[in-house]
C-alpha cells in the first residue's frame, strides 16, 4: 500500500476509534471577567457561563447546576427527590435571572438523568451527585463549560472559591438575579468540630464525610442556600475555573458554626469520566451508530476508487 493511502486509512480509524468514547471539553472553565446565597452580590452577565437552571415542569426552578460538556449537567442527586423523570425537567441555558422571557436563554430538554447508584435520598447522604444528560447537545456558542479537577486535587484549607445560584436570600425564597458569592475554603476537622457547637446528643455523629467538602464562614452571616442546590463552587486553579464542589447541605444557611458543604468534585471525576463515555451525546445531530456506519461506507468506497494506490 503507499504510504499516504495508508496515512489516510490510519486516519479514518482514529476517528472511527474516537468516535466510540465521549470525552470532557479540553477548553472550559474561561468566563467573561476574572455573592440563597445569603450575603452576596448580583452576578454580571456572562461571568458564571456554565451555570444553569433546573425546572421542573410546573414550578419553575428547584435547583442549579453547571455545564461540563455541550450535552451534560453535573447538579446534586437530591434535586432529583420529587422525581427522576427526565420528561418533567428542563434546562434553562443563559441569562441572568430566572426569566423565560429574557433573550439569548436556551431550554433544554433532558434525555436521562444519571443519580450516583449508592446516593441514600438522605438530607445529609454521602454521593449527593448527579448528572443530566441533554436531549439535544449545545452549540459551542451558547455556553463555556466550567473545568473538572483531577481526581487527586488537593482542596487547600483557605483558598477563596465561589459559589453561585438563584436560591434563598434573606429577603426573598428565590432571587431574581444570579447571585455570587466568594467563600473560603474549610479543613473537614475544623468544620466537623463547628457542627458539634454546642455539645448535644449528636456528638456521636460524624456529619462532615470523605466525600463532602466545608466552605464558608464560622461566624455565618454569607452562605449558599436552598435553591442553590446543585450549583458549582469554583476556584481558579492554573488560570482556570475548576468545580470543586456541588451545593449540598447545611443546617440552615448563614448560622454561625454551620458552614455550607458541598459535595467533593475531586472524588467522583473517574465516575463523571465514565457516564459520559458510556452514553455518548448526539454530537452532529444524527446518531452515533449511524455516523460509524456513514465513515465505514466512505473507507469503502476510497479502497474501491483508488485500486492502484492500495
Ligand atoms: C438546601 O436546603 C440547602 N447552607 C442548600 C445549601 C445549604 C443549606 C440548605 C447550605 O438545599
């Protein structure tokens, strides 16, 4: 065979082989400029791209969540309490405000909805993780998603990360405009310790697990809130924005010695990694199957037309 008919045919099987595995965006986590949430500030149009709205068909919305990949929304399993239903929920893809009526928003409708398998639907559960697979994948230009860290990402006590949402503020049960709010970082101990002020029964308890992560401030005052659920706290890592944790719980929002924890981005990137390879997204429109099939037809055809080159 010579050798560029052979560079073409090795061609084509790397991207029949690519073809087989969905992988994570290689350019995230860029926003426009580099605070219920109680205690924050209104957020600037196109700052937090990958943040999105969860609704539930007949409500409006009941959670965030973030873009990690043009057809996938990483958000907390406990959203998902009411319903698993992929048919009764949608996402709403831009915008500031939770506004249908605003310009430049996508809806989004949602094909499966993945619940991390052991997730005990308990308020205060371990692998409060899910993640939603998009009807139809977007388009480059209607969103930026937000990085993933790596699995050994150290989270140090301290470093200043935001969290995002439309949830509860003090005035209000949801807030109009995408609220932003800077939150330190917490050592786990540290905020073990601070749910056990005062002393009381539950000193035998461990609330604080592996798989959560403490941010916010002892003397409360700012924090994230119901609403926000399933929203991202990111930080700058390298000069990009990484999700390290997903809105989780608290005992209420903003007490003094009742941190917001989220949920431990860095401990389930192997299991994001995998649901999104296993359920590839209809990337051009058409399905994945198909499109092999379409590449094979095309090897076919170049071998039968080039006779003398093979
Ligand atoms: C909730 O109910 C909730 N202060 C979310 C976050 C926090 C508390 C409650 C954190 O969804």
């Amino acid at each position: 065979m010579k050798s560029w008919a052979r560079c073409i045919l090795l061609l084509l099987l790397l991207i029949l082989a690519r073809g087989r595995g969905d992988v994570l965006p290689s350019v995230c986590g860029r926003s426009r400029d580099a605070g219920k949430i109680v205690g924050g500030q209104d957020a600037q149009e196109g700052q937090w791209p990958w943040q999105v709205s969860l609704w539930i068909a007949g409500e409006g919305h009941i959670c965030g969540g973030s873009l990690i990949h043009p057809g996938w929304v990483l958000t907390a399993a406990h959203c998902f309490r009411r319903s698993q239903n992929p048919s009764f929920f949608s996402v709403k893809v831009g915008g500031l405000t939770l506004s249908l009526l605003e310009t430049s928003i996508t809806l989004a409708a949602v094909r499966s909805i993945f619940v991390y398998p052991s997730y005990l639907w308990e308020d205060t559960s371990s692998g409060d993780i899910a993640l939603v697979q998009l009807e139809t994948p977007l388009k480059p230009s209607q969103f930026t998603p937000v990085c993933l860290p790596e699995a050994q990402a150290p989270l140090t006590p301290g470093t200043l990360c935001w969290v995002t949402g439309w949830g509860s503020t003090q005035k209000r049960d949801l807030s109009s405009v995408l609220q932003e709010l800077a939150v330190p970082l917490l050592d786990s101990e540290e905020c073990e310790k601070m749910y056990h002020i005062p002393e009381s029964s539950l000193s035998g308890k461990r609330f604080i697990q592996a798989d959560m992560l403490c941010a916010g401030f002892e003397e409360g005052q700012r924090d994230s809130c119901q609403g926000d659920s399933g929203g991202p706290l990111v930080c700058v890592i390298n000069s990009s924005w990484i999700q390290v944790g997903i809105v989780s719980w608290g005992f209420g929002c903003a007490r003094p010695y009742r941190p917001g924890v989220y949920t431990r981005v860095p401990a389930y990137v192997d299991w994001i990694q995998r649901t999104v390879a296993e359920n590839p997204s209809d990337i051009c429109g058409c399905n994945s199957r198909a499109s092999e099939a379409q590449l094979l037809v095309l090897l076919v055809l170049l071998a039968l037309a080039l006779p003398g080159a093979m």
